[in-house]
C-alpha cells in the first residue's frame, strides 16, 4: 500500500501544520520526489547528501515536528540522516511503494536568464553550482 498524508479537519479546510505521514519506525519506503538528507532534524542543519526519486529508505526515528521530519538509513545502512517527509502543503516526498504519478513536463530550453519561475518547494541557494559548494540560504515556495 501507498503512504497516505492525513489531516485534520478543519472550518477553513485543511491546515498544513496538521499534515502527518502514515510511515512509523522501522518501514521501508522510498524518494518519490529528490529529497535533501541533513544531519539533524532541522531543515536548516547540515546537509549530508541528496537522494534522486527511487531510494530505498529505512524509517528509523521520526521528528518532533508532527511526523513531517524522519531520521532515515539509506542503501543498506552506509548512510543515514533526516529527510523531510511531505511539503508544508501535505505533498508526500516518499511513501511506501512506487509512486505512479507522472512526472510533470518541463524542460529547462524555455527558460532564460530574467524569467520568472514559481517555487513550488523549498530551493536551495549555493555558493557555486556544485551540490558540494556552502549553502547561503533557501528561497521559500
């Protein structure tokens, strides 16, 4: 089975800080959209490594956030850290199983130097264009 977000109800429908992940300690799930791996539970802790869409994961604790956070082991047990599990707007990064959504189309030949793109999620701004270069700040969706 699929993992599955779940909320709250609420009057004004539902709210992103009740967002939670159905996945528990000790399942194994996988990337269905790239996710960044830090070495704490914060978003703003240092980043170990990125996983492409398709990782095995390994749920070994989950945050204190409200399950939105979970402390993760990756290929095997050769490295571990926290993902974050769904987007504010309750958009799962992983689940249990293959996620069969089809990938949006876009393609960066459209895109030139002064246009306007929407973030969608949290971007990371580096120094230069390695994934290894220091972080400097993050551009907010």
């Amino acid at each position: 089975s699929l993992g599955s977000a779940k909320m709250a109800p609420s009057e004004n429908g539902p709210s992103p800080n009740l967002v939670k992940s159905d996945l528990q300690p000790g399942d194994t799930c996988e990337t269905w959209r790239a996710v960044a791996v830090r070495s704490g539970e914060s978003v703003t802790s240092s980043l170990i490594s990125h996983l492409p869409p398709g990782s095995s994961l390994k749920v070994l604790n989950l945050g204190r956030d409200g399950q939105r956070r979970a402390r993760v082991e990756i290929e095997a047990g050769k490295l571990n850290g926290w993902i974050t599990l769904m987007t504010n707007a309750g958009v799962p990064l992983v689940g249990k199983g293959a996620h069969k959504a089809k990938a949006p189309d876009f393609s960066l030949d459209n895109v030139k130097i002064g246009s306007e793109l929407e973030a969608r999620h949290v971007l990371p701004m580096r120094v230069g264009p390695s994934l290894s270069s220091s972080l400097v700040g993050e551009i907010q969706p």
